[in-house]
C-alpha cells in the first residue's frame, strides 16, 4: 500500500485528516502515502497531525485543478492500529 493515494477533494475539516489517519494505521513505519485536498484548512491540519502523532510530512505541493497533495511517511514511533486512539490524538 506505500504509495497510495487518499482523495480528498471536496472534503472539509477534519475529513481529510480522519482519513489519512485510517489510511497511515496499518501500515509498517517508513510507508509513503499522498493524500490530495481542497480544504484550504489542511494547510494547517494535516502538518499539525504528523507532528502530533509521530508521522513526517515529507512534501506539499499545489496542483493545477486548485487542489493541494501532501505526501506523508508512516513514523517510526507512531501509534499502530491496535492502539487506543482518541480524537484528542488528531
């Protein structure tokens, strides 16, 4: 699944990150995937959720059709799917 993209365009706030958040879970550390927003506030969220749960922004970058695409690697330390997570975690 490293590589995989999550496409959320037209979702708004916390969408995208929810499920970039499902998508990260099972993956093993050091997976790549690149999710594709419109919601100008995942500018904020989705940095914001990397550091706080243990993941690495690797780049962002807009595209032609207005949309933004972030491209996230799975941390090393970060919470595995088995894990409790509350939303406070986001």
């Amino acid at each position: 699944m490293s590589g995989a993209e999550i496409d959320a365009r037209g979702l708004l706030c916390p969408l995208p990150v929810l499920r970039l958040r499902k998508m990260l879970l099972p993956l093993p550390p050091g997976s790549r995937l690149r999710l594709v927003a419109t919601d100008p506030a995942a500018v904020i969220d989705v940095p914001h959720f990397c550091e706080g749960a243990g993941h690495r922004l690797v780049g962002m970058r807009d595209l032609a059709d207005g949309a933004r695409e972030f491209t996230v690697e799975r941390g090393p330390s970060a919470p595995s799917g088995a894990s409790a997570l509350t939303p406070e975690d986001i």
